[in-house]
C-alpha cells in the first residue's frame, strides 16, 4: 500500500514547522497525560516548555542544575478520532481550503504522533446510513487506510456527528482520548448530555474547521449545489446578521465544552496544523493538572 497521505502529512509537518515545533509537537503529545498511565524513568535537564511541576528540586540543588523528571507510558493509549461527515463539511474554510481535505490532513497528523508515539488509533464517522467503526491499530499502514476510507465517504445532508459520539459511549467500553474534527454546525449540534457523557470517562478535546462567510465571490452553496446569487453576497444586512449568527452559536457552543471542561481551538488552513495541536494538547495539559 501506498503511504500517500502519510507521506503528506509528513511533508506538511516539514514544510510548516522547524525543528523546534517539531520537537515541541512531539513532546507536548508525549507528556500531555503525565499522571495518567505514565511511570517514572529517569531525570534530565529542564527546558522551557516542560512543567514546573515535573521538577525534581532536591536532585537539583545535588546538581546544581534545574532537574525534572522524565514519565514514560505504562501502557498504550486508545486515540480515537471521530469526524463529521455532513455535506457542510465538503465546503470551504475561512481561508478558502477544503474543510474535508482539511479534516483528514488534521486527523492524519494526530494519527501520526500516536503510532509514531507507539498508541492506538482508531477512527469513527458515518457513511449515509451506517456508522463506520475502524478499530484501534498502531501501524502507518492501517492509518493509511483509515484516511482514504474517510475521504471516500459519501457525506449526508443531515448532521449525524451526535450519532457518531452516541455509538462510540455506547459501544466502545475503554478508556479513550477522543479527538473530536468537525466544524461550528457540527460541535452546535452535538448534545449537552452527549458532552457530558463522554467528557467524564474519557480525555475529550474539540478541533473546529472553521466555515467561510456568505460574501464575498463565487460563494458555492453546497446544500443546494449551486452558486449563491450576487444580490445575497453583497447584501450588508445579510451579511451582518450572518456574523451575528455565528458569534452566537459559537458562544452556544463554548458554553457547554466549557461546562464540561473540554478544550477545543480552530483551524482554517494546512498551515496552521501544527501549531494548532501543540495549543490544544498544552490547554488540555494545563486543564488537566489543575
């Protein structure tokens, strides 16, 4: 099998990131679920982005160096991905790029750091009907294959990333750290008790692609294929209303991850990826140890 996409994301996370991104990708994904399954090594010298909690001070004043202390995973973790597939989702982001090929680029670079990590790493989303379950796995290859999977889904006009969070509460008895990709529709139309139910079992974190605005040029309606009018794009009122729509249920929807303390950020082009993760996996990190 050919690692197409892998080898995307890997071109992607060399294109958009030096080596001190790279790194700082790499070891916030290592050292996000400290006291959770992860057991004492060794010590090594302290660098800016470690947490002051990890500092070993008696060994430090031994040294005379700034020492922490080095974790390393008692076991596997269960990273399991769950993405929209709402027809929204085929439209473009703020930044004019494809919020599928955006959200399988997202869920690909995450799938990376977990096997290159030696996790898990499972996918969930619905085809038409079904709900589609791929098992957890902790080679490239499977990954490979769950991304094309996804890409080749054919997207509903109903939004059923609710469903998809139902099955994954109901059906996957283990403990999971759940990436949740989808965009401001999708995270609005997820349930407070569905939030609630996962979020007390299991690490949840939220990435929002976010939507283009209605004006503009050649704005495409995907919902009823077809271009939207010159008179509706260039109607201020419209407009205005439209952002006022947004602002809402944006707020909407922070209020109930905020209520059940899920962290979440946006993402709107390829370019952004890398440091986007870094942010969420520090923010659940912090959110973590207090």
């Amino acid at each position: 099998m050919k690692l197409s996409h892998i080898n995307k994301i890997k071109s992607n996370i060399t294109i958009y990131s030096d080596k001190k991104t790279t790194n700082l990708l790499d070891g916030t994904y290592k050292s996000v679920y400290k006291g959770k399954s992860m057991n004492f090594e060794n010590l090594r010298t302290y660098t800016l982005n470690d947490d002051v909690k990890d500092i070993d001070w008696k060994s430090s004043i031994r040294s005379g160096d700034l020492l922490v202390k080095q974790f390393i995973a008692e076991k596997k973790h269960n990273i399991l991905i769950v993405l929209d597939s709402n027809i929204k989702m085929s439209a473009d982001t703020y930044s004019h790029e494809n919020k599928k090929t955006l959200a399988t680029l997202i869920a690909g670079t995450i799938g990376y750091l977990a096997v290159k990590n030696g996790d898990f790493i499972g996918f969930i989303y619905q085809n038409q009907e079904k709900t589609i379950y791929k098992p957890f796995k902790d080679n490239l290859y499977s990954l490979e294959e769950y991304l094309c999977n996804y890409e080749k889904t054919t997207f509903s006009k109903e939004n059923k990333i609710d469903k998809s969070l139902e099955f994954t509460y109901k059906n996957i008895k283990k403990k999971m750290i759940i990436f949740i990709i989808t965009d401001l529709d999708g995270s609005n139309s997820i349930k407070q008790k569905t939030y609630k139910t996962l979020s007390s079992i299991h690490d949840v974190l939220l990435i929002n692609i976010k939507d283009n605005f209605m004006f503009g040029e050649d704005i495409y309606d995907i919902e009823n294929n077809q271009y939207l009018p010159n008179f509706l794009l260039k109607n201020i009122e419209l407009n205005k209303i439209e952002k006022k729509l947004k602002q809402d249920i944006l707020k909407e929807t922070e209020k109930k991850l905020k209520q059940n303390k899920i962290c979440s950020i946006s993402i709107s082009s390829q370019n952004q990826i890398n440091n986007k993760i870094i942010e969420l996996l520090e923010e659940h990190k912090y959110a973590s140890n207090n």
